[in-house]
C-alpha cells in the first residue's frame, strides 16, 4: 500500500473517469442517483478518493451502491465478481496473524482494511450487496465478526452458492486462495 494517502492530481482525474463509466455502466447498483454530486463529494475529499482507489488497485472494482439520506453520505462497495485478488490469503485480524505459528500469512483482514481506509463489510451489508448481483460464486469473503465469536477464536466469511448467500465459521488464524475480503467506503 502507498504511504501517500493521494492521489496527484491527474491520477485523481483519471480514477475519477473509471469511477464515472463504471456508475454509468451499472445503473441498477444505483438507481435514481446522479454522478454530478457523487463527484463534488469525492472531490472535496482526497483522502476518501485515495481509499476508494486502493480498493480498486486491488481487484475490487469499487461503485457506488447507495445513498445515506441521513448522512448524506454514498456508499461505494467492492463490486467485483470474486472476492478481491489482491486483498486474498490473509487471516482474519492481527491475534489470529500473531496466533500462527507454523506457515503464517502476509497479513490480516482487519489490518489490510485499515491501512486501506476502508470498513470491512458486516452480514446485513454483504446480504443488501448480493441484492445487487451475483457476487463470491467462486470465492468467499470475511465479514465483521461479533466480539463474542472472535473471544473464542472464530471468524465469519459468506459466498454465493445455489443462487442463496451463505454464512459460515472458521478459525480466524485461517487462510486461503480463494477467501478475501468486500470493503467499503462513505463520502
């Protein structure tokens, strides 16, 4: 990850663009928004652009999914059809990392995301995105998990399968190829 939390001003420009065709290309995600408003929020925050465009420098393909009428705020969530590439094989949160012995993984979840400026998604939040697509047919993706499940060690992750989302456990200081993690992110 970069330690500068912005973009220059042309990148920031052209993220822009790919953030712009990817909201006009995916109405349903989105309906009755406009990209005009989305924009001028984005652009008055820069730290907020940086987030977003690390969720797409690592595979997540971020859009915009709603709009907080009490916040004010749009949401943008990993819309990519797998769980993201670059954010896979990593446990669930730094315990777990510090927990493996033997074979540990690169990083944690909960770390990754954090570095990333991104909040990881919860079970309500990965269910509303399934409403949208057909997402982790494939792969799966860690959620928050409760305090009360992570105090005995467990984690929880979802996928898709059977056209029906799916909720499980495992230990947090697991890993795979094919387990990553949704974020998203509030301008």
């Amino acid at each position: 990850m970069s330690t500068n939390r912005k973009l220059e001003t042309e990148e920031a420009k052209a993220f822009l663009e790919i953030l712009k065709d990817r909201f006009e290309q995916n109405p349903s995600r989105h309906k009755g928004l406009k990209w005009g408003p989305i924009e001028a929020k984005l652009e008055a925050k820069p730290l907020k652009i940086w987030a977003i465009s690390q969720m797409e420098e690592t595979g997540g393909e971020p859009d915009v999914i709603g709009h907080d009428t009490e916040t004010d705020q749009y949401v943008f969530c990993d819309c990519s059809v797998e769980s993201p590439k670059g954010r896979r094989s990593l446990c669930y949160d730094h315990e777990a990392l510090m927990a493996r012995k033997k074979y540990p993984p690169s990083n944690s979840v909960l770390e990754v995301a954090a570095d990333m400026g991104i909040e990881l998604l919860d079970e309500a939040q990965y269910r509303s995105l399934q409403e949208l697509g057909a997402f982790d047919l494939k792969t799966s993706s860690w959620i928050q998990t409760p305090t009360s499940i992570r105090e005995l060690g467990g984690a929880l992750f979802c996928d898709r399968r059977y056209d029906t989302v799916f909720l499980y456990h495992n230990g947090a200081d697991s890993y795979y190829g094919a387990r990553g993690f949704r974020g998203l992110v509030r301008v």
